[in-house]
C-alpha cells in the first residue's frame, strides 16, 4: 500500500484517484488514522434512504411535490440532453 499525508495526496488528488480506480492501494494519513482510497458502487434507488434516512413512501411524497411545483412554475423536467438546456 502506498501511504502518504495529507497534504502530499492533496497536492496531486487526481493522481492518485486514478491509481486506486485502476486498483492499487492508496491510502492517506490523516489524525493518526490511515484512509483508504477505493472505488465504491452508487445505488440511486436507496440514495435518499442513505443519505437523509428517508423511506420509500417519503420519497415518493418528496417526488410528487417537487413535481407538482414544477409543473405549477411551469419548468420542464431535465432529459440530460444539452439541446434541451437551449429552450
């Protein structure tokens, strides 16, 4: 494992993501404890959950109000298109 401070790893983060996305290990001393760097998988569908401890049935609540205030401003959902975001 390479090992190195902080502020050594701040000083070229980007290479070293890239080291550890391509597997090795990375890790970064901090507070006398060492970090880890590594790839880890997302999963959208329990983001809410993970992240703001929200259940299914308030995140739908949470969806179905946002949608309705932007139908009510009349904005349009985003597809993930860059023509879309010109009108």
């Amino acid at each position: 494992m390479k090992t190195l401070t902080a502020t050594k790893a701040r000083q070229n983060l980007g290479s070293w993501l890239a080291r550890a996305i391509r597997g090795e290990d990375i890790g970064i001393l901090f507070d006398g404890k060492v970090v880890a760097l590594r790839p880890v998988e997302v999963y959208s569908e329990d983001y809410a959950l993970m992240e703001y401890g929200m259940a299914p049935e308030a995140m739908k609540r949470v969806e179905k109000n946002v949608l309705k205030k932007l139908t009510a401003e009349k904005a349009h959902a985003w597809n993930g298109n860059a023509e879309s975001l010109r009108g």
